[in-house]
C-alpha cells in the first residue's frame, strides 16, 4: 500500500529528502544535547547516581521482581483467557439467560480502569472478611477486567469464521458442542492470535498496579529500591528500559505470528 | 449510598477532571496518531523508521511507569510542567502510538487501486493521503477508535500517580475518609461505564452514517 | 486448588529468592540503617519455658518456629528491605526479630509485606501473628485489633525547602500546596488544621521528597522520622520545629486475645529494662535523630491499647 502512495524519489527528491534528513538529525541532536547538560548540570548523571545499577545486587532485586510480574502476568493472562472465552461463548449463545449477563459483564467491565477493580479488592473485600494473598490482590482484578477484553477478541475470532464451517461440521454429523471444539474454536483462534498477543503485552503493563497492593513486581521492587537509595530518576528509567525490552520482545512475537497466519491464510 | 450524596461536591470535580483529560488527551492523541501515520507511509525512510520507534517505545511501556518518569524526570532536563497538563501530554502520546496503528491497518484496508488513482490523478503524496487515503481509512476504524476512546478514558484513572484528583483519585480519597468501599467505588465504576456508554452510541451513529455515505 | 496453591507456592519462593544471597555493602548509600546487630539481637531475652503455656498463640508459634509479621519493605529506618542482604531492617524489624527470639529462641521472622489498608483483616483471619508496621493505636481500630504497647510514640511535622519562609505551624499551610503521601495519616490531620491547603499526593515517601525540591508543593506533611531521615541526606530541605500530632505506635495482635497481649507486654517491658527497646532505637532512628534514646512510652497509656 504504501509504496504506490508516491513515485520512487528522483535523483533531486533524493537530494532534497538526504538534506533534509541531515538538518533535522542535527537539530534533533542539538536539542538533546541540550537536555543532556541540563540532566548533568542537576546531578543527575552523577557516577555514583548510576553506579548501583552496574552491581549485581540491584539487578538481581529487580530481576526477582521481573520475575514475579511475569509471573503474575502468565496467571493473569491464563485465567483472563478461560473466562473470557466463557463470556465469548456466552455472549453467542441462543439461550438469552446465557446471552445476558455475558454482555452486561462484558459491556460493563470493560469500561471500568482496572486501578479501580484494584481498590475494591484492596478496601472493599476486607471488610467483608475477604483478605487475599497479596498475589492475588493484584491478579483479581487485572482477570476480571481483561477476561471482558479478552472475550471480545475471541468473540470477533468466532464471528469471523464462515457460516459453511459450522454447518459442515454439522452436516457430517457432529454435534454443536463439537463442531465448536474441533472446527470453530481451532480456527477464530489462530486468526486473533496477535491480537491476544497484544493483549497480554497490555496485561503485563498492567501489573505495574502491583505497587498499589505491595505485591513484590517489578515496579514495586523499584519503589523499595528507591526507598534504599534515594535514586528516583535512575531507577526509573532502568525500570521502563526493562519494560521495553521484554514487552518488544512480545510485540515481535506477536508479528511473526501475524506474518505466519497471514502467509497462511 | 449517602455516602455519595455527602460527597457529591468532591467526586463531580473528580468527575470533570477524568472528562477534561479524556477529552483533551483524545484530541492530542488524534492529531499525534495521524501525524505518525503519515510518517510510517512517507517517502522519506528517516521518518518512516522514526514513526514505527514511536509506536514500538509506546506500546511497550507501561502508562503507569512513563507517567511517573516523565513527571519526576521532565523537570530535571529543564522542563516542567503543571500535574494536569503533564498527564494529558503523556496519555496523549501513549493513546497516540495505538491510535497511529488502528490507522494504520486503516490506509491498508483501503485497496491498492485507490491510491494508484489518486497518484494517476496527479496527486501529490500529501494530497492523496489527505484526500483519498485517510478519509476511507478513518471510515473502516471507527470501532477500533471507539474501543480506543473507552482504552483511553480508562487510562485517564492513572493520573492520581502524579498527583491530578480525577475521577478514581478522588473515589480513593473519599473512600480513605468514609472507609465505604463498596458504594463509592461501584458509583464511580458506573460513572465510568456512563461515559463509555456514551462514547459507544456516537461511535455507533458515526459508523452507520459513514457506511451509508459510501 | 491445588494449582492455585502451587501458583502461590512459586511466587513465595520467587520472593524468598532474593534473601538467600548475602554479599557486600553498597557505598553509595546514605542515611543507611545499620543492619540489624546480631550484638542488638544476642542482648534481647528469651522467654522462661514456663511462659510458653500450652494452648497458647505463642506456643504455637514456637511449634512453628517462626514468627508471622505483618510490616513494609519500603520505609528506611523502620522496615525496608535491604536489597543486597535481603534483610529487613530498622527498628521495626529489629522489634520482630527480638520477638520472634524470645517465643522461639531464635530470631525467625517471615515479614508479610502488607498494605496498610489491610492489617485488621491479616491479624483477624490469621495470615500473620503480629503487626509492627507505623500501627497507631486508636480506639476505633481496638474494635477489631488488640495493641500491645505502645512501644514507640511519634507523630507528624513539615518539612520544607531550606530559606522557605511563613511555615511555623500546620495552620500556616492554609491556602497553600501541600504534598503527602497517599494513604497516609497526614491527609486527615491536614485537613483538620488547613481545611484551606491544596493537597497533592504522591504514592511513595522519595516521590514525595522530589516533588518538594521540584516546587510541586511548598510543604511535605510526613512521618517525624522519615523527614529526618530525608533532611539528613538532602541537605537543602529541612523540618519544622517539632512534631504537631502524636502518634503512639502499638503491636497489632488478634483481637480478644489477652494471653498474648499480656505475653507481649511483658516482652516489651523486659525490652526496654534490659536497655534493648534503647539499642535497637540508636541503631536504627538513632542514626537520624540526635542526642539519646527517648523514654519509651509507657505501656496501656493510651485509650485502645
């Protein structure tokens, strides 16, 4: 698509487009040049502001709470993903008791900020006697609210499969039930595979919400770093470096998936 | 549920915070997205591979973590501003990342032949994306930004990290004096689900109209 | 279930992971507590045999030979996790660990981190023993919890930035920025004395300290001993005469519980006689605070405890 939006440049569009580029290479440069000195004149690049983040100690803490956040992040996402495919079915479902309550969860909680749910797990459950482990303060919430999201993608992946699938699985005699399992389910799966991709990445943000409850992920394992060594911006940004490293690495799973089930289909 | 009755006054400011940041964020985050778009179908492979770092940096960091970073760090380059225009900035340039993608997947759902005759028609680059391109593609991801709107106002809720009282920080702080979780949190909830509500019946009018058009 | 318990199970190893390595001390770090002195630790009594009365919590714990204490990770000198040894310490910590010693003979504690919204339903449906965690005795949470103590008395004060002038008392914030820390007792108390100030939360104790040298408020409401804390390693902000509220600091135990609660006040008191409950307060806000210990506050002399 994009390439028929314009002509391949000329030897003078070349030029212009070359200069251009250099110009604003530059300027972009000398901007953060500029930033750079202001950053260093406030201290912030002090050696020894950096230098704990070249020891192990520190990195073995925030690799244990990486861990914990994936950790978090898989059960999430595993847990999301059974109900969602429940509300998904629920929601398609002939029977209106069924049709429902799928849809008023879905349509509700999916426009309700997962920070939210957090606090009502936080201070509502306790007060009814209700006081989960801390892990599971923090993955409630981040299941109830992404299991809507996730019934949707699965909800689109079954709408998206033709009619003649179904009816051919039923017409050699397969029941409804079966001819979801072996022939629709199968299918609409592997045609929204990199959307349910993207939405663990989103999942796995999310469980930055742990410092709410205290639960030992990585952000909050930055917040305690923090609370040691007084390095506010330094952790920070180790912290979102990390973020994006792991999360890119998932995206690009997510786009082999979608350039194979796209050669495929 | 006096309880909200008693703290109308607080949860209604709050309430107008999360709708300026919506919509003030959406706005930015609009005219970002398609600024980026444009950048990642130019000619020019410098913005081009500048355009897809954005959306890549974007998507990969969590709202919660760049809200604090660019809070806190910001002023220490030199730049500072007030909680609540920090907070709609760095949502309006999160939001815009997966904006500038729905769109995206927008200009490649428009066929191929379109853009060849505009190109045909003499079109400049800019001309053909302006008059052709985007209008058909924003007509294919109505939904998609509807969902992104809701994924938006939802993200708003985040800004009490950096101190701004919308809608959730001020459920919070009422809660911490009242100590009536359940009421006052389902309230604000609903209030949310209102004005997702709301945005779900204009994306769904704004889809019906523009389908008849074509 | 059984997954669940498992899922749990992994999660706990991933946390006691990071405390199994020790290694060098990090100098970079100011203001740091000095860990927990084993010297502080071979001092603290251990209970007579016969104090341990069968059927009681603390035969219990001395049947599972460590105690359960609910308490943070992220407040220096009090309770913060030492990420190179993996040790909790300060003088919260110190106060566990002497406990834990004189139930069980050895100073095993399990820290359960917790959030402070949640420790009435932690000690109610029994996650964890006791709570030594900055737990200010009130009457209303008597109802639920019972105190022993108070073993510390603290309060309040304001902090501001060095030549910052016209704060001298917490009415003077009125009309004013004034940052705290989310979920902390300080909202309530400004809102008491300046219902007129502007409050701005942060959710931790140094994103409060940056947003005060970055001018996002004019004052910061906190903890006594945390702004000393903060004071002594920044140098351009400094505290406000002296603290405004008083915050007496109680051992939170399962309520009805009057075996234990008279166990651990006799533990308190053997503490401070025994000039413990004064060492483990010089180790640890001490370093910060000077001159000697202070007297420690008097044991049931407030309403709840």
């Amino acid at each position: 698509m994009s390439t028929v939006l314009f002509d391949e440049p000329g030897p003078r569009a070349k030029r212009r487009i070359r200069i251009a580029t250099v110009l604003g290479v530059l300027a972009t440069l000398a901007l953060a040049a500029l930033a750079v000195r202001q950053f260093a004149a406030n201290g912030q690049l002090a050696a020894e502001r950096w230098q704990p983040y070249a020891t192990w100690p520190m990195w073995r803490y925030l690799l244990d709470g990486l861990w914990s956040t994936a950790l978090s992040a898989v059960v999430a996402a595993a847990l999301s993903m059974a109900l969602g495919l429940l509300l998904a079915l629920g929601r398609l479902s002939s029977k209106r008791w069924l049709r429902g309550p799928a849809t008023v969860y879905i349509e509700v909680v999916r426009t309700i900020p997962a920070l939210l749910l957090v606090y009502v797990v936080l201070f509502a459950l306790p007060k009814y006697g209700l006081d989960l482990p801390l892990f599971w303060k923090l993955v409630v919430p981040l299941t109830v609210s992404n299991a809507a999201a996730f019934a949707e993608i699965f909800r689109a992946g079954i709408l998206s499969i033709e009619r003649g699938q179904t009816e051919a699985g039923l017409a050699v005699g397969l029941t409804r039930g079966q001819t979801l399992r072996m022939i629709v389910l199968p299918q609409a799966a592997r045609r929204v595979l990199p959307s349910i991709v993207s939405q663990s990445v989103g999942l796995l943000k999310d469980t930055s919400l742990g410092f709410i409850v205290s639960y030992g992920e990585l952000f909050y394992s930055g917040k305690v770093l923090v609370a040691y060594n007084g390095l506010l911006i330094q952790t920070y940004i180790v912290i979102a470096l990390i973020y994006l490293v792991v999360n890119a690495s998932l995206s690009k799973l997510a786009r082999v998936l979608e350039r194979r089930s796209s050669a495929r289909a | 549920m006096s309880v909200l009755l008693d703290h109308l006054p607080e949860l209604w400011q709050g309430l107008l915070v999360t709708l300026q940041l919506t919509v003030a964020s959406f706005v930015g985050a609009a005219v970002l997205g398609v600024l980026v778009t444009a950048m990642r179908v130019s000619p020019v492979p410098v913005l081009r591979a500048l355009g897809t770092a954005y959306v890549e940096t974007f998507q990969n960091l969590p709202l919660l973590v760049l809200l604090v970073l660019v809070f806190f760090g910001l002023p220490e380059i030199g730049i500072k501003g007030p909680p609540m225009a920090t907070a709609i900035v760095v949502i309006a340039v999160y939001q815009a990342a997966y904006m500038a993608e729905a769109l995206r997947s927008g200009v490649n759902s428009v066929s191929k032949g379109q853009a060849e005759a505009a190109r045909a028609l003499g079109l400049t680059f800019g001309q053909s994306l302006r008059l052709v391109i985007l209008p058909q593609a924003l007509r294919t991801v109505v939904q998609p930004l509807g969902n992104l709107t809701i994924q938006l106002i939802m993200s708003t809720a985040l800004a009490g990290a950096i101190s701004v009282v919308d809608l959730t920080e001020a459920a919070k702080r009422v809660n911490l004096q009242e100590a009536q979780p359940i009421a006052i949190f389902v309230g604000s909830g609903l209030a949310y689900a209102a004005i997702a509500a709301a945005v779900g019946y204009v994306t769904g009018r704004l889809e019906r109209r523009l389908v008849i058009m074509r | 279930m059984r997954k669940m318990v498992a899922v749990v199970a992994v999660s706990l190893l991933g946390l006691a992971a990071c405390s199994s390595t020790g290694g060098g001390s990090n100098p970079a770090v100011p203001g740091d507590a000095k860990p927990a002195a084993s010297g502080l630790l071979a001092k603290a009594p251990v209970a007579d045999a016969a104090a341990i009365v069968p059927g009681s919590t603390m035969e219990k714990i001395k049947q599972r030979g460590e105690l359960l204490v609910g308490g943070s990770l992220d407040a220096p000198l009090l309770s913060q996790q030492n990420p190179v040894s993996g040790e909790v310490e300060g003088f919260d910590a110190s106060m566990g660990k002497a406990l834990a010693k004189y139930i069980i003979g050895e100073p095993k504690v399990k820290i359960v981190n917790s959030a402070s919204e949640t420790r009435e339903a932690l000690i109610g449906n029994g996650t964890v023993d006791v709570v030594f965690q900055t737990y200010t005795i009130t009457p209303e949470r008597a109802k639920q919890v019972a105190f022993a103590g108070p073993y510390y008395t603290s309060g309040l004060s304001i902090a501001v930035k060095k030549g910052t002038t016209g704060i001298a008392k917490p009415e003077d914030l009125n009309g004013k920025k004034v940052i705290a820390g989310a979920n902390t007792p300080a909202i309530a108390a400004i809102k008491k004395l300046a219902p007129q100030a502007e409050i701005i939360t942060f959710g931790s104790d140094p994103e409060c300290m940056q947003a005060l040298k970055q001018d996002r408020g004019v004052a910061y409401v906190q903890d006594e001993t945390l702004l000393a804390a903060n004071a002594q390693k920044d140098p351009t902000v400094q505290v406000i005469g002296n603290p405004f509220t008083e915050d007496p600091y109680g051992i939170g135990l399962k309520h009805g519980d009057e075996q234990f609660k008279k166990f651990v006040n006799d533990w308190l008191k053997k503490m401070q006689d025994a000039g413990v409950w004064q060492q483990a307060w010089k180790d640890s806000l001490g370093t910060v605070v000077k001159g000697e210990a202070p007297a420690p506050p008097a044991i049931g002399s407030v309403p709840g405890s």
